[in-house]
C-alpha cells in the first residue's frame, strides 16, 4: 500500500536524524544487517491515557456512520489520521506542509474464515492491515474543530471521504484474500531470513526510532459481543458483564509499541455502550502531556463528527458545573481525608513498625520462618478490625423497632439494607467513597493498635513495643522471668479447668467474656491440649445483641503443644497458626493444705531475628472469680517477675468479663433458630473432631 508516497513516522521534534528509516533505502539498510542510521540507545517505554465516550455521543456516532455507508472502524481510522495531523509538527503551528499518513489498521481476520472461529483448532490469518491515507494538510483536525458551523461541512465531507477510502481499503484487502496471503507470505520471510533480528534491527534505528507506521488504531469492536471460550461440552457463549453482584464497568487494554510500532496508536473497545479508548504512543518520542492532548482532541473530533457539538467547546466550565461535579466528589475527598488523617496520626507506629519487620527480615535466615511470624500477626491484625462493624451491625439489627419478620428480624432493617445497597450500586460515587472510607478506618484500627490506642490488653499490636518511654526488645529467657514457686513444678497438678481473669494478648478479643481453659496432657506425657472455651459477644461489646449470637452459650477451640524434655519444668511448647512459641508458667500459687495450683501466671513470647512479634499474659485462677485484693496480688507477683515491660502492669491487661455459675442458658427465638438449623450440633461436631485430631 505504501508504494512510493513516503508516509510520515516522526514528528518534525524527532531530530535531524530522522530520514528514511522505514522506508524503502531502510528496509534495505536492515536486510543488510545494519540498523538504518546506526544503532539508538535511547530507552522508550508506553506513556497511556484513557478516555471514553459516552453512550450517547457513541449511538450518534454510530448514526452518522451508517449514513455514510461506513463502519466504526473506518470512522475510527479516519479520527486517528486527523488528530494525528494536529501534532505531527511538533507544535509550532505554522506547518502549510501536506504528508501522507500509513496506518496500522489491526483486524481479527479469523471470524472471516467462516469455521476457523470455533477455538477448537489453530488457524492463523493476518491481524493488521496498512492503510495510506492521504496527503493531508498539518492540524487538518484542529482546523475541523475549531471551524464555525458555517464552515465545518467542508472539513466534515474530507472526514467521510476518508472514511470511505479506508473502507475501500479493507474490503479490496479482504477480496484479494490479502488475510490468507500475508500469513504466506510472513511464513516464507521468517524461513529466508533471520526476522528476529531483523525486527531488533529496525526498533534500534536511530532514524525510524522504531516507528514504522504514522499511527495505528484497534476497534475490538463490543465486549459483550465477543464469544467467551468454550468449556467441555456446553455451548459457547456470548461475554457478560454482569456476573452475580458484580459488574465490569470498564474495560481499558493495549499492547506496547514502545519497542516497535506505531508513531500515535489507539486502542479502542466499547463496554456498556461506551466507547473506551486507551492510547500509547512511545515515550519519550511523544511525551506525556502531548499524549493527553491527542486523546482529548481524538474525542472532541469524534464529538464534533456526530454532531454532539455544534460548536466549538468553550475552554473554562461553568461555575454551575464545576460545582455539580466538585458536589459529587464530596464523600470520595471526604474519605480520602480521613484516610490520610488516620494514617497521618499514627504515622510514627507506622514508621516503627515497618522498621522492626525489615530489620527482623534480615535477620532472620530462613524466609518461611519470617513470613510465618508475620503473616501470624497479619492475621490477628485483621480479625479485631473486622469484628467491629460485624457487632455494630449485630446492634443496628437487633435494636431497630417495628413490625419482625419471622420474629427474628425488623422490617424496618431490611428496608433500611437495600437502601443501602441500591444507593451502593446506584451512586459510583458514594461506592468509591464507602470502599475508600472502610480501608481507611481499617487502617486508622490498626493503626491505634500499633500505637497503643485501641485497648492494650487486647490489641497492642507494636513489635517490640516500648514500657515508660523506653523501647523493649525481643524475649526474656525463661530463667528471667521464672519465680521460685516454680521449684519442684508438677504438670500433671497444672492439669484441669481454669478460669482467666486477665490478660495481654492480641490473639485473644476482649468483645468475648466468661473464657475458661481446660488443660489436657496426652497418654505419653509428651504433649498437651489445651481446651479453650469462650461465650461471645460480651453484654459490654454488644448491649442489644450479645445474647443473640450462636456462641452466646459458648463454643471451643482448641491449642496444641508439647512438652520438650530439653526444656526446664513450667515450659509448655505452643503450636498455632504456623508458628511455635514458648508457654512460660512462671508462677503458681498453691494451696497451703493440698499443695494443689489455685493460680497461674503464664507468659507466651514470639521472637524472630531479635524482634519481639507476640507477647501473651494470661492470670488464671482454679475460681471463676477473684477478690479485688487477690488480683493485685498477682500483679505485684507478675512485677516482681519482670513481666511489667512486657504488659502485666493493670492499665496494660483487659479483665475477663464473668457470667455467674450456675447461671442458665440464653434462650430466645434467634437461639431457638440457631437450634434449629444445627448449629449448637456443629460446634460440638468441630469441638470434638478438633480435639481429637489433636490427640
């Protein structure tokens, strides 16, 4: 197609070493294995911009092409010929220049072969077409655009004309089964020659600098249009966008041209019926900024073609409409604020954080034990945060008024929900918002916990955090914090039901109440169970709904460990979420008749690489409940350990709220559905295949 007119590849900024690189003298230079006007060292990489057009604008787009006996496609091609117009003089404007315009027209050429289209065979036809456009004037675009109403049909008529010529193109490529000779004709250049090469020739050229075409376009035409591909035996079918609750909104794809290709490339698919374009040329060939303002001028050319504007866009929006669209982005900014301020107050913990984790990651030599202990805080991490709008929720249900549906839920609740849930789907811009706001408010969560402001006893999630001002590091030894109760320990009398009355530890949730340990060893003596027993939510943690839950009459879950015969008496190896860490006794009060335990202190500790990433405290007592007096006790038994820097100091320790002994069951209509649907036999079911899967 290219014959002898010479198209443009370059914008007149490209250099005085721009010559002929493509063309006729460059395709000989590369056939002799140079690359023509030596070899660039210049790094190209994509520079991208999207754009869409509207489903309005489309449809008149879409009318105006079938008047002129064109597709899409043709109308697309022509679009790109003229805008590309508009800046291949660098942008001085002054150009009375008339260049021709050779463009990478890409096409699925498959379809054409009737039955090759079944993806149950390879089959391989041409996937591009050049076209010679022209010779057009420089900004023949811009001249479109700014024209008065007046004048525009004589710009309008060249637009159609070449649409014509390019489908005149197509179709005299398709009739001379140009799809089927190129391949031919491609597979005898790749058995002749060394086409590899040839190609890595032609993209370091220091003269085409790896452009071969003016400009290239690609109209995948509808997305819901295509045939998704076959699966087994069932039919194939058309693409969707909407899948379940979730809808593709926007579809924006290119292939680069950074390395070889085209001088300015569009690459174009309409989604919904929209059109969405994403362009690519190769920087720094065209920048950036120079980009943006050809795929605005693409746009504002298709606008002005089908008659969407009748006149020329004015430069400045109106007061009226700025503010409409600065009024919807309210809660999206709104969110993005709160974001950055909940970020921003904790950003020392932050900073402090993210040093501990690199210094325990070189630190450590074996990198599945790092990320096992970090993804072990991970986890916890993420639960508290989690929790808390499941039991805000919990509380909105149970405490809205009205008529009940089944006697379980208000009406007014599930009318209040898909509100919720229309307003969602319905507002992109209150979705963003609510997406922006919650990971906001989960990461203003952890936050505080790194910073010590969201409950220490339960969420003090700092590695190696700091006691009065001065930062502990890592884990004491056993012999550090051990007391002298500890002399003569029997495990088998730390055996049986216990009931915790404090703790520090964020592998435990202080919304859960009434938690019991009953502790376990194995037949052999070398290992251990302990069955910990939870009710929750706590009364506290969930006033209108605590005694609504399926755990509100317990559940259980189960620890397991080993005794190592390495270790000293009072050390109990535990395993857990793909970590083991030691379980410090380090004291015990005993009865003064029996010698039996009636306290504990235990003491959990995770180091990796000389960072503390876990500490757990637990007091229990044989009793469900304790004095004033006999809590303070084992606080000063827990300083006099050393353990106060680690978190038994009282302000550093949640209480374990108690329901009474003796006290009944919930009972309730939600309890009596739970019942009903199984769900007391699934615990139990769980419970017990745990704890013997355990043993």
């Amino acid at each position: 197609s290219e014959g002898l007119r010479n198209p443009v590849i370059l914008p007149d900024t490209a250099g005085d070493d721009q010559k002929d690189g493509s063309g006729f003298l460059g395709a000989l230079t590369i056939i002799s294995g140079s690359a023509p006007g030596g070899e660039s060292d210049d790094e190209r990489k994509s520079t991208v911009q999207f754009r869409t057009l509207n489903e309005t604008a489309l449809n008149a787009l879409l009318k105006k092409c079938k008047e002129n006996g064109v597709t899409l496609s043709n109308a697309l091609t022509a679009a790109v010929a003229f805008s590309s117009s508009d800046f291949i003089d660098g942008g001085n404007g002054t150009s009375e220049m008339k260049r021709n315009y050779k463009i990478l027209q890409s096409l699925d050429m498959r379809r054409f072969g009737g039955s090759l289209d079944k993806c149950e065979t390879v089959a391989c036809m041409a996937g591009s077409h050049d076209l010679m456009l022209g010779p057009l004037p420089d900004r023949l675009g811009e001249s479109l655009r700014k024209s008065s109403s007046e004048s525009r049909s004589e710009f309008e008529k060249k637009f159609w004309e070449l649409a014509k010529e390019s489908k005149r193109q197509t179709e005299s490529f398709i009739e001379s089964e140009g799809p089927q000779q190129a391949t031919r004709v491609f597979d005898f250049a790749m058995t002749i020659s060394d086409m590899n090469n040839l190609v890595h020739l032609s993209a370091q050229s220091k003269e085409s600098k790896g452009r071969a075409y003016s400009a290239g376009i690609v109209n995948a035409g509808v997305f819901e249009r295509q045939y998704a591909v076959q699966r087994g035996n069932e039919q194939r079918e058309t693409i969707h966008t909407q899948h379940g609750r979730y809808q593709i909104e926007e579809v924006y794809f290119a292939a680069s041209h950074a390395r070889s290709g085209c001088l300015y490339q569009s690459s174009c698919l309409t989604v919904n019926n929209q059109l969405l374009c994403t362009f690519h040329p190769a920087e720094p060939i065209v920048d950036d900024a120079t980009n943006s303002k050809y795929a605005d001028s693409f746009i504002e050319l298709l606008q002005i073609i089908n008659g969407e504007m009748d006149t020329p866009p004015a430069t400045d929006e109106s007061a009226s409409s700025v503010f409409i669209s600065n009024l919807k982005n309210v809660p999206t900014l709104a969110a993005v604020a709160f974001g950055v301020v909940g970020i921003g107050i904790h950003a020392n913990a932050w900073s402090q954080f993210f040093s501990s984790v690199l210094e325990m990651k070189e630190s450590v030599a074996d990198p599945n034990d790092f990320w096992a202990a970090l993804n072990f805080w991970i986890f916890f991490a993420v639960g508290h945060p989690v929790l808390q709008p499941i039991l805000w929720i919990s509380d909105v249900l149970h405490g809205t008024s009205g008529p009940m549906i089944g006697g379980l839920v208000p009406a007014l609740f599930l009318l209040g929900n898909i509100a919720v849930i229309y307003v969602t789907l319905a507002f992109k811009e209150i979705r963003n918002a609510a997406n922006i706001f919650a990971l906001s408010a989960f990461f203003a969560y952890v936050g505080a916990g790194l910073d010590g402001q969201a409950g220490l006893g339960d969420f003090n999630l700092a590695l190696d955090d700091n006691y009065n001002g001065a930062i502990v590091k890592g884990c004491p030894s056993y012999q550090d914090v051990r007391q002298s109760s500890m002399d003569n320990f029997d495990i088998t009398k730390y055996e049986g039901l216990w009931y915790e009355q404090k703790f520090h530890d964020w592998t435990q949730f202080k919304e859960v109440y009434d938690t019991t340990l009953d502790i376990k060893l194995t037949s052999d003596g070398k290992g251990w169970i302990d069955d910990f027993g939870v009710r929750g939510p706590a009364p506290d943690a969930a006033p209108l709904s605590w005694d609504k839950s399926p755990v509100a009459n317990g559940a259980h879950y189960f620890l397991f460990g080993r005794i190592d015969e390495n270790d000293p008496p009072g050390i109990l190896r535990e395993k857990g979420f793909g970590v083991e860490f030691p379980n410090y006794i380090v004291d015990v009060k005993k009865d003064p008749e029996t010698g039996e335990y009636q306290e504990a202190i235990q003491f959990q500790c995770l180091e990796r690489g000389g960072v503390r990433v876990f500490e757990g405290i637990n007091f229990m007592s044989r009793k469900p409940t304790m004095t004033e007096q006999e809590v303070q006790d084992m606080h000063g038994r827990a300083e006099k350990a050393g353990m106060y820097p680690y978190g038994a100091s009282p302000e550093q320790m949640h209480t374990v709220a108690r329901k009474p002994v003796g006290s009944p069951n919930e009972d309730n209509s939600w309890q009596a559905m739970w019942r009903a649907i199984g769900v007391d036999k699934l615990l139990e079911l769980l419970t017990e295949s745990i704890e013997d899967g355990g043993r």
